[in-house]
C-alpha cells in the first residue's frame, strides 16, 4: 500500500496527528461540494452532507451498500439513537485518484486491519451574515468509533473554524487549529474528545468550510 503522508508528529503522536498531505490537491475535490443535498437533521439549512462507506482490496477502493448512520445517545446528544440516511459520494468523485488516495492514506496511517470498513463523510458547512455556521452542534464529543480523520478542502470567507482536541470535556483542548486545505487531523476516538467552533464571514456574502471525515468503524448499518 502507497504512502502519500508528508507528516509533522505533536505531542501526543500515538494518540493524535497533524499532517499536511501534499500529494493532494485540493481544487480536484471542489467541484463535487457544489452539489451536496441539505443536511435535513441539523436546523438551519447550513450544513449539507453526503456519506458512503468502503473496505479496500490491495489498492483499490471497494464501496459497500448503501447504509443508515446510527449513533448512541452517548456520544451524540443531539442526533443519537436517530437512524440518519445521506446520499452517496458521487461515483465520479469516488473514482478520482486523490480520493482513492486519501483513504488509502487514512488507513495506512491509522495501521487498519486490512478489512476494516471506513466511513467517509462529505461536508459543506455555510455560513452568512446573518447567520453562524456550526460544524459540530453537538459540541464538545467523541463519535463512538476507533480513529477519526479531519481533512480540510475549502476555506472560503471565513473566520472560525478551529479544531480543538480534549482528554475531557471540562479540561482546556490540548490541540487548537485552523485546518487549512490539504491538512488533515488523525485522531483516536478512543483517547480524545474533538470540537470545531462555528464559522462566521469575514466580509459580507457567504462564508464556506468544506471537509472530508473520514471514520473507522464506519457506524453505518445496512437499511
């Protein structure tokens, strides 16, 4: 399996990562968040999302059937013990290099077993004037899976936006940062508690944050 990763260890390196992946180039993905359906979950109509899940085969990505993500109330407050169904990745932006590479990346990063189901997530969060845009809105929380991926494509117009990682809710984060395009962040789930504050225009007109998630488990289940 290749490795795309140029990479800068933190502290915490076993736990979490930051890297800044220049083996991708970001205006490739930009095309295919222009057409993201609305979040219907989230009030508001800041947020659109589309998700599929997949497994690998050497190096070739494998996408599975078509799932519902589901969550427990004990990681997410707001969206928990609610079946939550998206649409696919776009079968065009799925059979583009750079996408094949950054899960690949993701896995090999994350020292997956070979069969290991990755979810990915695709995400447009908006924001205007009048109006914030919240990337996590269930606050300061784990997602209930092993290994989580922030991968940024897209800041456009805006302020905000910084990921924060904490060992507890109440503690102060122990990583703050802007993702800037072609950074992204490996976290375990397992070991830390993540946040993004909302985002607001730094002139008038609409503000844009757009990033991959990718997740291991995937937390899809088969409808």
């Amino acid at each position: 399996m290749q490795k795309v990763w140029e990479s800068t260890e933190l502290e915490y390196a076993f736990l979490f990562t930051l890297r800044k992946v220049n083996s991708i180039n970001t205006e490739g993905f930009k095309a295919f968040f222009n057409n993201l359906p609305v979040d219907p979950y989230i009030k508001g109509n800041y947020r659109s999302r589309r998700l599929s899940r997949f497994t690998v085969s050497g190096d070739n990505l494998i996408k599975l059937p078509h799932g519902y993500l589901l969550q427990s109330k004990d990681y997410n407050q707001l969206l928990g013990d609610i079946k939550r169904e998206f649409a696919e990745l776009d079968d065009a932006l799925i059979e583009l290099d750079i996408f094949k590479n950054l899960v690949l990346a993701f896995i090999d990063s994350c020292k997956l077993h070979p069969e290991a189901e990755i979810g990915v997530h695709q995400i447009r969060t908006t924001c205007s004037p009048d109006n914030l845009g919240n990337p996590a809105p269930e606050g300061i929380h784990r997602d209930g899976t092993d290994f989580i991926g922030i991968f940024s494509v897209t800041r456009e117009n805006i302020q905000g936006g910084e990921t924060h990682l904490y060992t507890a809710k109440k503690e102060k984060p122990v990583f703050s940062k802007i993702l800037h395009p072609g950074e992204l962040v490996l976290v375990n789930d397992h070991e830390f508690f993540h946040f993004t504050t909302p985002i607001k225009p730094q002139t008038e007109g609409q503000g844009i944050r757009d990033v991959f998630v990718l997740t291991s488990p995937s937390l899809l289940t088969e409808v």
